[in-house]
C-alpha cells in the first residue's frame, strides 16, 4: 500500500473523492453533451450505490 | 475480513465477476424495460432519487426491497480458501444479496434500466463491484475502518447521494 493510498481509503476520502467527480460531471453535463459525460455519470452511479452500502458486510 | 494475499485477490475477483452478472442481467432486461416512453424513466429515476436523499436527511428510514441475509461468513470465510472468498465477492458483487442501509442502488438500477444505452448496465455494474471493493481495501488498510465509518456515516451517505443525484442527473439530461 502506498503512502498515498492508505489516507485515500479512509471512509471520509472516498465519499470526499467520489463528491469531486461529481462536481466534475455536472460542470461537464452543464457545458457539454459529450458521450464521455454520460459513461462517466453511469461508473460515478454504479461506484456511489456499490460504497453506499458499505456497512453492510 | 480475513488477511491472506490470496483469498484477498479472489475476493477481489469475485466481485467484479459478480457485479458484471449482475450488470449484463440489467442489460438483458433494458432490452424490454427500455422501450418504455422516457418521460416514465424519468419520473421513476427522480421518485428513487428523493426517495434515497430524503433517507440520507434522516427524514424517514424507507427500504425499498433487498434480500436482508448477510453472506454466511463463518462458513465461507473460516475456510480461509480462495473458493470461499470468491464466492463470498461473487454474492456481494452481485448485490442481490446484502443489506441495504441506502436505497441509492435503487437509483444506479432505474438508470440502467430505464435510461441508458445497452452498456449502461455492465459499466454500471462493474463500478458498483469496485465501489464495493474500495470499501474492502480500506477495512484492510484501517483496522479501525468500521468506527470511522460509523461516527461520519450520516456525512459520508450525504456525500454519496449528492454524487449519485449529479450523475443520475448528466444521464438524464445530456
């Protein structure tokens, strides 16, 4: 694991991390109706359910 | 969780063998859900979406459907085996079979199902199965990852549904 990945991985990093996208495919859905867009607001939706359920185990 | 390099890495691999069943399974049925009009996907996605931020506020504790049976981890796990572990990821990759604190899935499901293109599913798919094991590498990195987890949830579940709202939303309009 390195130095970098480890902070990463806290619960707070990942959701923090996972909210940038976001914002990243919203200013690009607002500016753009680019393809890239939407594949990256479908992975961004799969990734969000998937670590939304992480005190499930 | 369980610590061998093995069993990890096949934990790993069933999870995304798991969460690609289950997102080839959504595009299956796209095949025929998604000849519905799409002005109905679109009051379906919204209503699951409200639904899931409203829960994220605390404003109600709805669940929409899930088949509540944790994976028998005793059984699967105390084997220690590479088998057991892919096949404790294929069941939690799958998601068909876990307990579902947040009905954001729900969402990630009516857009695949109801809005998207034919690979919808299988992208969608496979990043739940990451999402998933990004939550499992940072239990192996955190030995007190469950603790964080717990004392920032209401935070952290905010964070993600307002992520998932902002995504469901660019598949929606763009």
């Amino acid at each position: 694991m390195t130095a970098l990945g480890r902070p990463l991985l806290r619960p707070g990093s990942v959701a923090a991390v996972l909210a940038c996208v976001a914002a990243l495919v919203g200013i690009g859905a607002a500016t753009t109706s680019s393809d890239l867009v939407v594949l990256l607001g479908y992975a961004l939706l799969g990734a969000t359910a998937g670590y939304s359920l992480s005190g499930s185990i | 969780m369980w610590r061998g390099r093995v069993p990890r890495e096949a934990f790993a691999l069933g999870l995304l063998l798991g969460g690609l069943v289950t997102g080839l399974l959504l595009t299956l049925l796209s095949a025929f859900v998604g000849l519905l009009p799409r002005p109905v996907g679109l009051v379906v996605v919204a209503a699951l979406l409200v639904l899931s931020v409203t829960q994220a506020l605390g404003l109600h504790d709805i669940r929409l459907p899930h088949r509540a049976q944790v994976v028998p981890q005793e059984q699967v796990l105390g084997q220690a085996s590479a088998s057991g572990a892919l096949q404790f990821g294929f069941e939690m990759g799958t998601g068909l079979r876990t307990h579902m604190p947040s009905n954001l899935p729900y969402v990630a499901l009516a857009c695949s199902l109801l809005l998207g293109p034919w690979w919808a599913g299988l992208l969608a798919g496979a990043a739940f199965a990451l999402g998933r094991l990004v939550m499992a590498a940072g239990r192996w990195a955190h030995e007190d990852w469950d603790v964080a987890w717990t004392d920032a949830y209401r935070r952290n579940i905010l964070l993600l549904n307002l992520g998932g709202a902002v995504a469901a939303g660019a598949v929606a309009l763009v």
